[in-house]
C-alpha cells in the first residue's frame, strides 16, 4: 500500500478535499445571485502562451454565472518569476482607469459562484489570501478605489523591478508587513478566506462550505522539469485530472 501510495498522483485525503464543480444543473441558482452592483474582474495572460487557453476556460466559467472577465495579453517578460512581476503594473493600471471595487484573479482560475456578494462590502483598500503560515497569495485580490491602494500597487510595482528575481506576492507581502509594523501604518488590508483562492489538492486548507473561486495552478505547467519517459510530476498529473474534470463539464454546457 505504501509503494502505490508513492506511485499514484492521488491520496484518499488529497481526494476527499475535491469540492464539486458546478454543473448545469447548479447555475439557476447560482447564476440568480449576479447584480447590475458587482464590479469588473480583471486578469492578464502572456501572449503565445498556454495561458491563453486558460483564459478561456476562466471566462467560460464566470459566463456560466453572469460575470465577464476583462483579460488582457502582455508581451512575454522572458520566465515565469518576470511574468509574474507583471501584475503590480497591470493592475495600476486598471486601477487608474476603472472606478469602484476592483476584482483581479489569476487567469488560471475558474468561478464556482460569484464573489461580490461577499466582497464589495469589505471596508478596506485591499484584500488578499494569507495561508496559514502566513504567505500571501497573489491569485486573487480585491482592490478598493482608494488612493492607499494604489499608492499600494505603485510601491508593489516599484518592489518588482528593483527585485526582478524575486515572486512578486513576496514582495507585496514584504510590504504590507512592514507598512503593518510601523506607527503608522498606511494600508488598511483584510484576509480574504480560503474560499476566493482554494487550491483543489491541498491538504493544508481549512474546511469551507462553498467555493467561490478556485486556482488550478497553471505554475505546475510553467515550471515542469524534465523526467525519464515523459513521466510527469504527481503534482501535474493531479492539476491535469483536475483541468480535464471541469472542462468535460463546461464543455458539457455549451
């Protein structure tokens, strides 16, 4: 049992945690839940890339419930690490042209239900994933039309291009700590739940009864080594069983 336990891409636990993908059958009422109210989702993808087709599948899934995700393709940075240093940018600029609550989520992700019945009551400038150990996730925040948010994004992005080689949610958690330690501190930050950045396969989340959006984390893909065979990673295996799973059921919508 132990030999296949190491063999296969699964455990019993890492299976128990799966939260259903809504069918079609779940949309009427998830669906009813999307108001005239809910702000813009935004997301950005590197061109030529395989993140294209997951920008796709995340607007599919938003469609499904009444939300439009606005993605937008940059220039290819040159590696993962660059690429992801992209976001501070991007997202002062979205910031600047568009008013109200702002929603962005990484564009490997797909919505189970719509989030801003949860979120746009939040009274902060910005709120973002924290796991348990306490890292930030930068797969979604919420950034409130405030001027500390986007003094906030401006010294995220001025972070990200003096550290190029560093992943950007560390430098954005870099900040937000010590802006948290000083006298007087300048951002007003809340900690969003598990349920707006849940990661399908990992042990370490807390239980939660509903899933707003989940990340399918396309980085397995970017940063894949190369194995003996063509083999791949028990991580991979498990984000492409994942991807497969709901795509057969989007697919099934159409």
């Amino acid at each position: 049992m132990n030999i296949l336990n190491k063999i296969r891409p699964w455990t019993a636990q890492q299976r128990a945690l799966i939260v259903p993908f809504p069918t079609d059958q779940d949309l009427p009422e998830r669906k009813s839940k999307a108001a005239a109210v809910d702000g813009p989702v935004v997301a950005f993808f590197t061109e030529g890339s395989f993140y294209e087709r997951e920008k796709e599948r995340m607007a599919r899934s938003a469609e499904r419930i009444g939300l439009k995700v606005h993605a937008t393709a940059l220039p290819n940075a040159g590696s993962w690490v660059l690429n992801a240093g992209l976001k501070p940018g991007f997202l002062l600029q979205e910031r600047a042209k568009l008013r109200g609550p702002l929603l962005y989520v990484d564009v490997d992700a797909v919505f189970h239900r719509n989030p801003w019945p949860e979120l746009r009551g939040l009274d902060c400038d910005i709120a973002v994933y924290y796991e348990a150990d306490g890292s930030l996730v930068s797969a979604t925040i919420l950034i409130n039309d405030t001027p500390e948010a986007a003094h906030l994004l401006e010294l995220w992005r001025q972070g990200c291009l003096a550290s190029p080689d560093m992943w950007d949610q560390l430098v954005l958690q870099q900040i937000i700590a010590e802006d948290a330690g000083s006298t007087r501190p300048q951002f007003r930050v809340i900690r969003l739940p598990v349920s707006f950045c849940w990661i399908f396969d990992r042990v370490e989340n807390e239980p939660v009864s509903e899933v707003f959006i989940e990340q399918l984390q396309a980085s397995r893909e970017a940063t894949k080594r190369k194995r003996w065979f063509g083999r791949i990673g028990k991580r991979l295996q498990r984000r492409r069983d994942r991807v497969d799973e709901i795509e057969r059921i989007l697919n099934a919508a159409r």
